[in-house]
C-alpha cells in the first residue's frame, strides 16, 4: 500500500507539471508576477565600469548613471558619473534607445556604441568602439529611492 501511494504522489507531481504544457499554457505563466515583469532602466545605478584594453588612457572606475525617459517613447537621456574621493564627478549625458524588447539601451557616440540590459535591478552593459572591440564592461545595480 505504502509503495503504491508513492507512485501515486509521483505521477500527481509530474502531472502537475506537463498538464500545464499539454494545456498550452507558457512555462512563464507558472512563476510568480514578480519574475515575470520586466524592470525599466528609468532610475539611478551605481556599480562599475570596467577598462578591457590594457594599456590605455582608460582607468576603472565607480559610477553613477541616472537614466530618465525623453519626449519621445523609445528615447532616454544617461547621465553618466564617476565617483572620484566619494564625490561624483560628470563625465557626460548620452542619448539613448530604447529597443525591443524594453529591457536593451543602446547609446551611440562617435568613436563607439554603449549597450546595456536590465534585468530585475541589475544594468549591465559594455562599450563596443567603432571597430568592435570591446572597451570597457559595466556592472549596476539599482540604487535605492
């Protein structure tokens, strides 16, 4: 008897889990609101960026970038700043895209393109210069309100 209620308990576990794939229900559709909702890079970050090109005139550095929506819907204004002896330093404002889905940032400059992507509270990104070497590597979290 014992045997067969843990056969039992199995095959409900394991039904539990295909009936919703059979059903055509998405495997998203099982996890909590929380993990399924897409963070906007709208807010402040503070973290690292990272130089990858050794030697250069590229120095490490702790950052702080404030990104705010512009007039138009896919467009982003990046405040980016360095810490430098606790005090923030401005290093200079980028526009932004906002791409598809809305969790890619893109910004380009002249000499080289910023890529970034949110997840949950985390920005990361990197600096790819015009011939595709990557330059520097960005990690940030969400700072708190």
């Amino acid at each position: 008897m014992e045997r067969h209620v843990q056969r039992s308990s199995v095959w409900m576990r394991l039904a539990s889990l295909l009936l919703p794939l059979l059903l055509g229900a998405p495997l998203s559709a099982q996890r909590p609101p929380a993990a399924r909702q897409t963070s906007s890079p709208v807010g402040t970050w503070r973290g690292t960026s990272l130089c990858l090109v050794r030697p250069s005139p590229c120095h490490d550095e702790n950052v702080v970038y404030r990104v705010t929506r512009l007039t138009a819907r896919d467009s982003l204004s990046l405040d980016a700043r360095k810490v430098v002896n606790g005090q923030e330093e401005e290093m200079g404002v980028l526009t932004c895209r906002l791409g598809t889905p809305a969790t890619q940032v893109t910004c380009t400059m002249r000499n080289g393109v910023w890529h970034f992507t949110v997840s949950a509270d985390s920005l990361v990104g990197e600096l790819r210069l015009s011939d595709n070497t990557k330059f520097r590597d960005i990690r940030t979290a969400r700072a708190p309100r």
